[in-house]
C-alpha cells in the first residue's frame, strides 16, 4: 500500500473510533436506535480499516515456495471480507435494532445530546472524506466519473475510504431526520425507521463493494485500453509479425502477471528470438512497470 493510502486509512480509522464512542454513548443516554445503529456503522468502519491495513501488510510478504507469485491477493481477500461485515454486522443489525424500535417505540430522552453528537459527527466525517477523495481524485482520469474510476480501480483501498465516508454521511442526515421528524410528530417509529434506512444503506454499499472486489479476487486482468496499448507496443517490434491478445491477471494492487503469443518473423534465428523476448520484455515493464511477469511464447496464432 502507497504511504498516502495509508495515511488516508488511518485518518479514516482515528476518525471512527472518535465517532463510534461518541454515537455510542448518545445512545445510552437517548435510547436512540438511529444513534445505535451509527454507533455500530462507525464502529464496522474503524474494523474495516485495521482489516484494509493488515491485507496491506499480509500482502506485501514476499513471494515463498507456496506463494511463488508472492501474497498480493490478501489485499483482495481481506477487503472482501470488509464488504461481508458491513452487510452483515452493519446492515443486519442496524435493520434488526430498527425493526425492534417500530415494534416497540420509546420516547426519546435527550435530543440535544442526539443532534451535538451528530454535528460533531458529521464534522469528523466530512474531515475524513475530503481526505480521501482528494486522493482519490489524484487517482481517477479526467472526465471519468467517480462510478466508473471505482470500477475501473485495482486497488480497494483507493475507493473503499472513500465509499464508507458516503455513506457514513448519508447515514448521519438520515438519523438527524428520523429524530427531527420524532420531535415534530411525537412518533417514535421515525427513529426505528431511520435506523432501517441506515441498514438498508450498509447494504447498498456492501454489495458494491462485494461486486468490486469479487471480480479481483478471481483474478481480474489489465483494463482493455491497457492490454491494446501493450499489444501494440509488441508489434511495434521489428522481430514480430502478430502478437495474440494479452492475456493477464492481477496478483495484486501493484502487481500484474500476463501471458503473450508472439509470432515472430520466420527467417530469425534462435538466438535473435530470445533477444527480442529480452526486448519486448524490457519495453513491456518501462511503459507498464505495474506488469512486473512476463510470459511469451513464441508459436503460431490462430486467425
């Protein structure tokens, strides 16, 4: 993980901690489940940056005899995991802690305390997603929206910050207006519906994160433009006639492994074969220092 992902996390979890203890204690003195239901997502959020931080640290083990191609992928397990807690730890018992408030309301007991908490809440928060959507932003290509720069991302800690800081934010103003439309109607089923809301939002996110992650997991490749730019810086070569389309996969955030089928010109030699391998593979790795193994086999192609 780069130093600035880093930093962007910890700000991230420093943050949380902060939040979670002050919903928390709200919630005890309010009886609020929408402030619960925060406390708890604030809490996740602080889980899934020490998750997101120890998948950095397990991933940039080097590699070993079980792990030739080294540990990258703890990076992609670890998050993945990040998105299974929200949708279950988060969203599930936030909706489980509204529905039980529907069913049995309670009066609120404080809400001067309920809103302070919120204000000072959404401060830290704001704090914490402008830090990591300015990096973010250094990241993502001009004019490519913000949906498509996270899909188009190979590395979660560049938009999984950026992703719960949304919907942190969003769950705030939802908890502010269960319990604004508690105090104006005089119905306690406004909080347990806010904090159904928030669960339902956790969901949301979790899936995206999930769908995101799941793909590299598997072993998602090089982005289409990238694999054409290399295709064609190997045909640029005057030893080659045809190179088939790349084929790659991630083993990590850094680290990509391809496999290529050259056919090369018929009157070369052996050993000017093997120096345009050395060449190709050398062009391959100053353009595109992220595809750090390289496989070519040199053969036919089919039409």
């Amino acid at each position: 993980m780069e130093e600035e992902s880093k930093l962007v996390v910890i700000a991230a979890i420093a943050a949380n901690v902060v939040i979670a203890t002050a919903k928390f204690t709200a919630a005890v003195v309010t009886r609020s489940s929408a402030m619960l239901s925060e406390g708890i997502h604030s809490l996740i959020d602080s889980g899934d940056g020490c998750l997101l931080l120890l998948g950095a640290h397990l991933g940039s083990r080097p590699p070993d005899e079980s792990h030739p191609f080294g540990h990258g992928r703890e990076v992609y397990f670890w998050s993945f995991v990040v998105a299974v807690m929200i949708f279950a730890v988060g969203g599930g018992v936030s909706m489980y802690e509204g529905v039980l408030r529907v069913l049995h309301p309670e009066p609120l007991r404080s809400a001067v305390w309920t809103f302070a908490v919120l204000g000072v809440s959404f401060i830290f928060e704001g704090t914490s997603f402008l830090i990591a959507a300015r990096h973010f932003a250094k990241l993502k290509k001009p004019g490519v929206s913000a949906l498509a720069a996270i899909r188009r991302s190979r590395n979660p800690s560049d938009f999984m910050i950026v992703l719960e800081d949304s919907a942190a934010l969003i769950g705030i103003l939802i908890a502010a207006a269960g319990v604004t439309l508690e105090l104006v109607t005089g119905n306690a089923v406004f909080d347990g519906a806010a904090s159904i809301t928030i669960g339902l939002l956790l969901c949301v996110v979790a899936t995206l994160l999930a769908i995101q992650t799941r793909g590299l997991l598997v072993g998602e490749g090089l982005l289409s433009e990238n694999a054409a730019a290399i295709r064609s810086l190997i045909e640029s070569d005057a030893a080659v006639e045809r190179a088939a389309p790349p084929l790659s996969s991630y083993l990590g955030p850094e680290t990509v492994v391809m496999n290529v089928r050259i056919r090369f010109c018929r009157d070369l030699r052996t050993d000017e074969i093997e120096d345009a391998v050395e060449r190709i593979q050398q062009a391959i790795r100053e353009r595109h220092p992220i595809v750090k193994k390289i496989f070519i086999a040199p053969g036919r192609i089919e039409p």
